[in-house]
C-alpha cells in the first residue's frame, strides 16, 4: 500500500485525502497551525470545481448549506443596476451554476468527510526537511520526529515550506498592486443574490452566504499593502464604504471595531512545470496562487486534488506525479492566475484602451468549462 504525507489540511490537501481514499490509498495530513481553522470567512465555488466535488460526493452536503446563485448583479456606486453576469453551469439544469458559503462550512464538510475514512491528522507540526532515498521520501518534522513515504504532497499554501524545500530556484509570491478587505456581516434583507458595486478605485462584493450572513470583500486599488494601524483601519474602511448606497450603509453601521476587518494584500504565484521534485508534488496556491478577481483559487485546489488521486491510483510512479500533474493542470491554472491578474491591473488602471473584463471573463470561463 502506497504510504502518502499531506502537507497542509486546508482546502487543496483535505479534499486530496478524500479523493485518495476514496481510491483505497492511506494518507494522513500534517497541518502546521494548532487551531484548525479556515483563514477567510466567505467562499464561492463555481460550476466546474462542483463537477469534482460530486466525483468525491460531496457536492449535495454543500449544496444544502450553501446559497444559489445563477447570476451576479452589477449595480453602479448608487445602487442602479447595470448588468447582470449569467454563470455558466457545467452540472444539470437542477443544479446552482455558483454557490457561496463560509469557509467554516466548506471546512466542516471537509472534516467531516476526513474523519469518516480515518484520515489521521496531526496538528502544529509540519515538514522542516526532506530528503530522497532510492525507493522511499525521508521527511524530518518540526516536532523532532520522522518518517518515510512513497509520496509528499506540498498543500501548505501561499507561503508554503514544502516550495521552498523542494524548488528553491522557485518565484516568491508577488504582490498583485491591490489590497482586499472582507467583513462578515449580519445580511440585509434587501440582498438576496451576489452582487457587485463598481466604483474606480474600489470594487464592492455583497455576498449571501447563509440564511441572515453576509460576506463583503472590497478590492481597492489605493491602499497600499501594508496593514493600517488600528486607529486608521476603521476610519479608512468607513471612508471607501461611504461612496456606495443600496443596503452599504447598512452593511458600514455594524462595522465599529477595527477587529471586525480582515484587511490583506493580494498576492500571486505561477511555478513553472514541473510542481515537485522527486516523490514530492505541490498542489494548490503552493504551485499556483491567484487574485479573486474570479473566484477560482478554492476551485483550482479542489481540481488539483482530483487530478492527483487520479494519477495515483493508475500507478504513476510517484517520481513522474509531479511532471505528470502540472502537465495536466498548468495550463488550466494560467488561465486564472494571469487572467486574474489583468484584472487587477484593468481595475488599477481604469482608463486602459481596449480593456474588456467582461470578454475576458466569458472567454476564461467557457475554457474552464472543459473537462479536466
């Protein structure tokens, strides 16, 4: 039986031991922070990566706590709408084309479904040093111990120690020009689907994501990467909260603590092919990290995951996984992370001739629709 280390139990490497025991091989996770909790609040899947979630049975459980939406509404800072932005639906017309949820819903399901295939997971501990032998991968972990494996996957994120252990040629991540904002918020009753608020240098995500919840994120254009010290964060929020009306100043009234704002720098990540050395692989944003500007970054790790219990149960030597992997996936992921990224500069640069978002948008996704 193939022994398999995960390296990370967020989204990528949670979902990847499902997807390998679900084709009768043991993995076990090593997640290196000791609350085990999802970084984010709200999430959004689209229709292709619920197509590998119903490969791994999971999609009808986040269905039904999950909300629906077929399209996106566009709406001007004042509130009138502009245009409405359809989803594409890969599934069956009795199935949402995008849903949205927090990401402690995504991770509970997850969980769930770990503990139900005795997934051992062990926490505050991760890799510190690898090392091939000729029919093994050595793995040195932070909490003194050691162990042997057929196979390492790397799902240990943006920052990830796996990358940096097995690729140290590799690009660091690199900052994106734009800052997002997030807040969990009570949920108006006048919003009902996900909707966007377009002002020039802030773009506004309002987004159900439970009976009462609320994600926004705000992408912004004029902060830059650095966190604002407490006593400017509040005041910073409030003053680009201020340009928008619809259920805004609803939304801006319950935000009176600068603890109640997630405020990070975008960042991107393309490893080039392959994504590993040795018996070692990197899935997810430790290969490839995109901006949010399509919501695909959950969605690209969850595919990751799939595509790798795949190679795996074909009996691909573990030293080919990682060239076999990226060149499946890298193409796929080029997509995003650079479509995301001309996103970005567009919204940085409002008045650049020629640009189109919504064509990118339509062309990148009917792409994405393809079979993975």
């Amino acid at each position: 039986m193939i022994r398999v280390l995960i390296v990370g139990g967020g989204p990528a490497g949670m979902t990847a031991a499902i997807a390998l025991a679900r084709r009768g091989i043991h993995a076990e996770i090593a997640e290196r922070e000791h609350d085990w909790r999802p970084a984010g609040i709200g999430i959004g899947l689209q229709s292709p990566p619920m197509r590998a979630l119903r490969e791994l049975d999971l999609l009808s459980r986040l269905q039904e706590r999950s909300w629906h939406h077929a399209v996106i509404d566009m709406l001007r800072p004042d509130g009138v709408k502009v245009a409405e932005m359809p989803q594409v639906n890969v599934l069956g017309p009795e199935d949402p084309p995008f849903v949205t949820m927090s990401r402690m819903v995504l991770h509970e399901v997850l969980e769930e479904r770990l503990r139900s295939h005795d997934v051992p997971v062990r926490l505050g501990v991760t890799v510190s040093a690898v090392s091939e032998s000729d029919d093994a991968i050595d793995v040195a972990f932070t909490d003194g111990g050691a162990k042997s494996y057929d196979l390492v996957v790397g799902a240990d994120g943006v920052h990830s120690t796996m990358r940096r252990l097995l690729l140290p040629d590799a690009p660091e991540p690199a900052y994106a020009g734009q800052v997002i904002w997030r807040l969990d918020v009570d949920k108006p009753d006048e919003l009902e689907r996900y909707t966007m608020m377009l002002g020039r240098e802030t773009r506004l995500g309002l987004v159900p994501i439970a009976p009462g919840r609320a994600y926004v994120w705000m992408l912004d254009s004029s902060a830059g990467p650095d966190r604002p010290p407490p006593e400017r964060l509040l005041e910073m929020l409030q003053e680009r909260l201020s340009i928008f009306e619809f259920v805004v100043p609803e939304i801006a009234a319950q935000i009176t603590e600068p603890s109640q704002i997630d405020f990070r720098a975008l960042y991107w990540l393309l490893v080039s092919p392959p994504w590993g050395a040795g018996r070692a692989v990197l899935i997810g944003d430790a290969a490839h990290t995109t901006t949010p500007h399509m919501a695909w970054g959950v969605g690209l790790a969850i595919e990751d995951a799939l595509v790798l219990a795949d190679l795996v149960a074909e009996g691909v030597p573990p030293c080919e996984i990682a060239r076999r992997l990226s060149e499946r996936r890298f193409e796929r992921c080029r997509l995003v992370v650079d479509g995301s990224l001309q996103l970005s500069r567009w919204e940085r640069e409002p008045d650049t001739p020629g640009a189109d978002p919504g064509r990118l948008i339509g062309e990148t996704f009917k792409a994405l629709a393809a079979p993975i």
